[in-house]
C-alpha cells in the first residue's frame, strides 16, 4: 500500500498490529525520475490529459517517504523486482 497521510497509515498499522504483534514495514524508495519510468513501462498515463492526479500523487508520495516515518526504508533504484523481494526476506531473518 501507499500511504501518505500519517494517520491513515497510523491506522492502517494499528489494525494490523491488533492481530499480528510482530509486523515490519518496509517502505520502497526510489527516485522521481525513476518512479516515473516504472509507471510508464507498466502502462500508466502520466503525462497529458486526465493524468493531473497521477502526477500529483507521484510527487506527494516522493515527498512523503524523504522521513522514514513510512517503514524501514529499501532503496530500489536500480534493483529488480526479485531484489527487492530478497532483499526483504534477508532483513526478516
């Protein structure tokens, strides 16, 4: 999920923590330029008309996970999906 809001994550996480003690939250970091081609290749509209709110959301979400308040930051800037899964899975050890 995505979260920007502070309080809506907070909410998020406390419902989830009422049933799972131990949980972990990863937050998965790139940069604008980089965001922006992943939506591109993946089919998403980003430029033109109708696509205000996608661009917008792009930036509130750059903006927003600066502060690792979001989870325990993962940088994937140049990394695969697959490294990125790996990467998880070696931090839950």
């Amino acid at each position: 999920m995505t979260f920007t809001h502070r309080d809506y994550f907070n909410e998020v996480v406390a419902g989830i923590k009422s049933f799972e003690k131990e949980l972990r939250i990863f937050c998965l970091k790139a940069s604008l330029d980089t965001i922006k081609i992943r939506l591109t290749q993946r089919g998403t509209q980003i430029d033109g008309a109708g696509s205000e709110w996608i661009r917008k959301r792009i930036v509130e979400c750059s903006d927003a996970y600066i502060d690792n308040y979001f989870g325990e930051p993962i940088d994937t800037e140049y990394c695969s999906a697959q490294d990125v899964a790996a990467n998880i899975v070696s931090r839950l050890h």
